[in-house]
C-alpha cells in the first residue's frame, strides 16, 4: 500500500486545484519559506481526519479555506482527496484503489467521501488503523515531532508502538466496548431504582386496581342507567316537539300576516320618503334664501350706520363752522362801526382844519396819522377777512388747539396754585427745613456708613447662601434619588406580595387546594413558603427539591384526603400532599460524607424551618449532600460508586447510577427565593424610609 496522488483545491494557499502524482522512489517538495511546503502535509493530516485546528495552524476549521488576495477573492470551500494504492489489500475494503476525501464549506458544513460515496469519520478512521497512516499514526513526521517523540511521556510513545504493532484497533473497540458496559451499567442502576419505586408503588397500585375494577362495573351500570333516561328523554322530548311544531305552525301563519302588513307599512314608507325628501330639499332651498337676505340685510345696515354717522358729523361741523362765521360777521360789523366812527372823527377833524388855519401843520400831522390808522384798519380788515377764510378751512384745527389751550392753562393754574402754597409753607418754616435737613445730612452719613457694613455683611452672607444652596441641592437630589429607590422597591414588593397571594408559578390544582386553606385548618402550606435558605445556598435547595417546592404540607392524612376529593370533584389536576403525621425523615446513610473535600453539608441542615416542619424537610432533603461545586462532587461520586445524591451551589445535581442534571433557566426567580426576596425588600423600604426622613430633616434644618 502506498500514496499515488494528493488533490488539493481551496485548501489554505492552494486556490487552484492541484494534484501531485507519487511514483517509485522519494519525492520532495523544495522551496523558500513560506511557499507552502507544511500545507501538502498539513492537507494530509487534515483529510485523514483531523480535528484541531491548532495542529493545523489555525484557529477554527474556517481558517484552511482560501482567504482570497487583493488579485483574487476567497474561496467557498476545502477539499482534499487522497488515493491509496490497495493492490496488497492492506485496508479492508474490497477495492485495488481507494481514494478518501474531505471537503469544508465556509458555513461550517463538513463531509467525508469514500470513493465518492459520503461516508462517517469513525469509518475513515477504523479504515486506517494499524497502517500507521491514521491522523495519530506515524507515517507523517512533522517539524520538531520527533523531539517530541523522544522527550513525551511514556503514554505518548506507547501510542506509537500500538500503531507498529498493530492492536490500535482492538484497543478502541476495547475502550468502545467498555464504555458501552459502563453505560448499560449505568442504566441497569437507573432501572434498578426505578424497579425499587416501581415495587413501592404496586400495593397503593392493586388498591387502586380493585378500586378500578369496580368503577368500571359501576360505569357499565352507569351507561345501561344513561341508555334509560335517554330513552325516557328521548320520549319527553317527541311530545314537547310536537307541541312546538303547532306552536311553530301558528306563528308562521301570524309571521305571515305580520309580513303582508310590512310590506305595506315598507311600501307606504318609501313614499313618505321621497315626499319628505322633496320637503328637505325645498326647506334648505329656503334657508339658503334666508341666509342671503340676512346677509344682505346686515351689509345694508352697515351702510345706513356709516351714513348716519357722516351726517351726524357733518351737521356737528356745520353747527361749528357757523358759529365761528356768526363770531367773525360780528367782528367785522364792529370794525366797520369803528370806521365809521373814525370817518365821523376825521371829518370834524377836517371841519377843525378849516377853522384853525393856524395849527394846520399839527392837524396834517394828526390827519396823516390818522389816515395810517385807517389804513391800518384797513389792512386790519382784509387780514381779518383773510383769516376768516383761514378759520373757515381750519376750524378744526383751531378747535383742537383751543380745548388744548385751555387743558394747558387749567393746569397751569393749578400749578401755580400749588406753587403758590409751596412758597407760602417754605417761606414760614425755612428755619424748620434747614435744621431737618442738617439732621437728614447726618442721618444719611449714619446710613452711608451702614450701608457699608451691610454690603460686606451681603458679600459673606451670599457666601454662606450659595454653600448652604449647594448643600440643599445636593439633599434635593438625594431625596429624589432615594425617592425613586423607594418607589422601584415598593413597586417590586406588592408585585411579589400579589404573586405570592394568587401563588403565581405554583400549579393549578396548588392553587385551587390553596384557596381551602382559610376554610380547611389542616392546611400548612406549600413547602416554599414554609421553609427558609440563605442565598447561597438557594440555588442547590431548589435544584435539590425540584417540583417538591410545591408539595404541600398537611396537619394529618384527613386533610390531605379532603383536599384531593375536591380536586378531583373540579377536575382541577393533581397534587402531592405531606402528612406530618405519616411523613419520615431521611438521611445521607454514611456519617464519613461530610469529611470529604468540598461537602458542605446536609441539604435539610442548611435550611431554616419551624420545629414542626423538622419531618418534611428531612423528608425532602435529608438524603442530599450539598457541595461546593461540580468538581468535588464527581470525585466524591467516583469514591463511593455513584450512589449519593449531591447538589452543588451552582445548581448541578449527581444522581445514583452517575447521571448528572445541570444548566440554567432563562428565569432565575424561583419560589424558594421569593419569600426571601419579599423579607430583604422589607427590610430594604425600612432603611430607605429612615435615610428619606434624614434626608428631609436635613432640608428642614438648610
């Protein structure tokens, strides 16, 4: 047997396919480093099965595909095939050539192929064994392998010799076959407590069957009994049907009538219909009528105000404008009277001219006065005729400027009134008023001098002011903070309390039996309300009792009878009941348990419970060990042959016969842990509130 070829394609450096041929002789692969010469090798290795991607130079079974460069992109898959030549029929197949395969998608999908067809990894590998060719064999020699060889354990070297001897094979299916012992072994444990419960349970199981068997006679009685009320049934319901059948006849034919004078009242209907239709049209007619009426009703009233309101104005400007003319024609007439009696003085003046020759000059003097004057009176005239017309076009200005004036003067009145008294009060009391304003002068330095002392007073005031706002901002904030924490915790605490009153996450029939608890006084409770663990530990209590947490506790076995009689009378599903008079306690059989590495203790010994309830908890916990973590529970197991039962903090358990239970639940609030819950929150509310009234003595006193 021996190598013919190598296919390579996408694996590591080798985008292109390739194959290399193997004739007689020694072929080597020669290059620089970093060429690619340990991916031929590695290509080996990893079609006869190899799984580490360590070994492989990688870090996940990813990473043999091609990359891709910056000139070309990655590859989708890996496949590498080997072809062995098989003419001495050194493997065990009937074939002269065989030619094994492996091929890896970038998705993580990997298959095996075996002259093409699709084959198991366990199937690659027993083909190899014993040739030294297999992925732990000693055909291929890697970098720094031999140093390994020589300086590995014992164990390591031992591999090697098996392979070259040719038992690697009877060796694995030894290993193969004593694991399946160890797991029939395992099993036939299982079945044998399975078979021990089974036995427990064959008395309460015969009664239950003799109990059956006269159920099933009680219900084939039952049956010939229903047969004969139906039959009875059967004949009381013929005649109320014949009855209902006239009664049925009768109310068709008034259905009938009833139809025949609607179809009248529809018919008449319709016609008051369109009648009213024609109606409702005509009215919104006329309601559109009336809507422009009214409207053109109010645009003509505003008109009419508009116009009313002009003419009142006008008759007012009217009534001014004829004063003021009636004013001006009696101006006018007393000037022109005034002309007169100046025409009447000049011709006495003119008849006094002619008598006194003498004083001539004097009287042409006196005249061409007097001829200025008329004139002047004249030219009074005509300005006054002038500003009659002036007046004319601005009287109301002159009106405004009138009714201003005389505000104007009335105030100045007034003001000078008020000055008047002013002077008359500062003129008696001057003496007064020097010697108050002596006294108000050094009032105001006392003042001055205090004002100064007052401002630096401020300036360390407000100091003080801002460090004591600072303080009652920071108290603000934390009362609002802890006002928050108060409400969050408050809120979570009536949640809890509410699911722990409706027994939310407990079964249906736990609830129904607890609803009997205020009638039925037997009734203790469920097991998670009445026993207490610290947090630590709460993780392997709950893991320990399992649906146990919703067994419930009963004073004796009347009570529990009771309460499964009214289950089963609602159909209301089924529950397990804890006499504390027919109750046992159990134990961990072997006192050397607790010495040994990493126990903690007995599960019911790290519970806290009422004295009565000392029967359940034994009962459900004295039979578990409590250790610190899986570990040192599988060493404990191995030591005393898988026969106790062990929970660890973390909440993995170790059944007799090696079974091992563990994980976790996406919800970690359990039932065990909600009392708790609900007693440290109280606890949390109490202190909150205190810090909250510090807190606000604290403001009270900033």
């Amino acid at each position: 047997m021996y190598l013919k070829s190598i296919e390579i394609q996408g694996f590591k450096s080798f985008a292109n396919k390739i194959e290399f041929r193997f004739k007689d002789g020694i072929t080597a692969i020669v290059g620089p480093n970093g060429s690619g010469k340990s991916n031929v090798a590695d290509a080996v290795r990893w079609v006869l099965g190899e799984q580490s991607a360590r070994e492989l130079r990688g870090s996940s079974m990813q990473d043999v595909i091609f990359s891709g460069t910056e000139a070309r992109k990655s590859m989708g898959y890996a496949y590498v095939a080997i072809t062995m030549d098989n003419s001495d029929h050194a493997l065990s197949v009937e074939f002269d050539e065989v030619t094994v395969a492996r091929r890896v998608y970038r998705s993580g999908e990997s298959e095996y192929l075996m002259n093409g067809n699709t084959c198991r990894l366990k199937d690659v590998q027993e083909l190899f064994y014993d040739t030294g060719v297999g992925q732990e064999g000693y055909s291929i020699i890697g970098q720094g392998q031999i140093d390994k060889i020589l300086s590995g354990k014992s164990e390591e070297r031992r591999e090697l010799f098996d392979e070259a001897a040719g038992i690697v094979k009877f060796k694995r299916r030894k290993t193969a076959a004593v694991r399946k012992l160890e797991n029939e072994k395992n099993n036939l444990l299982r079945v044998t407590d399975r078979l021990s419960e089974l036995e427990k349970q064959l008395d309460p199981l015969r009664s239950q069957s003799e109990k059956a068997k006269v159920y099933l006679q009680k219900k084939e009685d039952l049956k010939e009994l229903d047969a004969n009320v139906f039959l009875l049934e059967t004949e009381r319901t013929d005649k109320e049907l014949k009855e209902l059948e006239e009664k049925n006849g009768i109310a068709r034919n008034d259905l009938k009538e009833v139809s025949d004078k609607y179809a009248e009242i529809q018919a008449s209907y319709v016609n008051l219909g369109d009648e009213l239709k024609i109606l409702d049209e005509e009215i919104d007619k006329k309601k559109t009528d009336i809507s422009n009426s009214t409207l053109f009703k109010g645009q003509i009233e505003g008109e009419i105000n508009v116009l009313r309101e002009q003419i009142h104005s006008l008759k007012v400007s009217d009534e001014h404008f004829l004063r003021r003319i009636g004013e001006l024609k009696e101006s006018i007439e007393k000037n022109d009277k005034e002309l007169q009696k100046l025409n009447v003085r000049k011709a006495t003046l003119d008849e006094k001219v002619a008598k006194n020759d003498g004083g001539l000059d004097e009287v042409r003097e006196k005249m061409d006065l007097i001829n200025q004057d008329t004139n002047r009176k004249n030219e009074e005239l005509e300005r006054r005729k002038s500003a009659l017309i002036d007046l004319l076009n601005g009287r109301n200005d002159i009106k405004g400027r009138i009714a201003r004036y005389d505000t104007m003067l009335e105030q100045a009145e007034l003001r000078k009134s008020e000055l008047s008294q002013s002077l008359i009060r500062f003129s008696t009391g001057e003496k007064e008023i020097k010697g108050e304003i002596e006294a108000a002068v050094r009032e105001f330095d006392e003042a001055e001098e205090k004002l100064k002392k007052t401002e630096e007073s401020i300036v360390n005031i407000d100091g003080e002011d801002k460090k004591v706002r600072e303080e009652l901002e920071k108290a603000d904030s934390d009362h609002h903070s802890l006002e928050i924490i108060y409400h969050e915790k408050k809120s979570r605490l009536e949640s809890l309390r509410n699911m722990a009153e409706r027994y939310e996450g407990y079964g249906s029939a736990v609830k129904r039996a607890m609803e009997e608890k205020h009638k039925d006084k037997g009734i203790e409770g469920v097991v998670a309300d009445l026993i207490h663990v610290e947090k630590k530990y709460e993780t392997a209590i709950e893991t320990a009792l399992g649906g146990n947490l919703q067994n419930i506790v009963t004073k004796d076995e009347a009570t529990a009878k009771r309460i499964i009689e009214i289950l089963k009378s609602e159909h209301a599903g089924r529950a397990t009941f804890l006499p504390l008079t027919s109750i046992e306690k159990r134990s961990l059989g072997d006192d050397g348990l607790l010495a040994e590495k990493g126990a903690i203790g007995s599960a019911d010994t790290l519970v806290n419970f009422d004295k009565k309830y000392e029967k359940v908890a034994g009962a459900l916990l004295g039979n578990y060990l409590v250790v610190d973590n899986v570990d040192n529970a599988l060493a404990i197991a191995r030591k005393y042959h898988y026969r106790v039962r062990m929970v660890t903090l973390t909440g993995e358990a170790l059944n007799p016969g090696g079974s091992i239970s563990g994980g976790a639940f996406r919800n970690n609030a359990g039932l065990l842990g909600r009392s708790r819950e609900i007693e440290s929150l109280e606890k949390d509310i109490r202190e909150t509130l205190k810090e909250v009234d510090k807190c606000l003595a604290l403001i009270e006193d900033l």
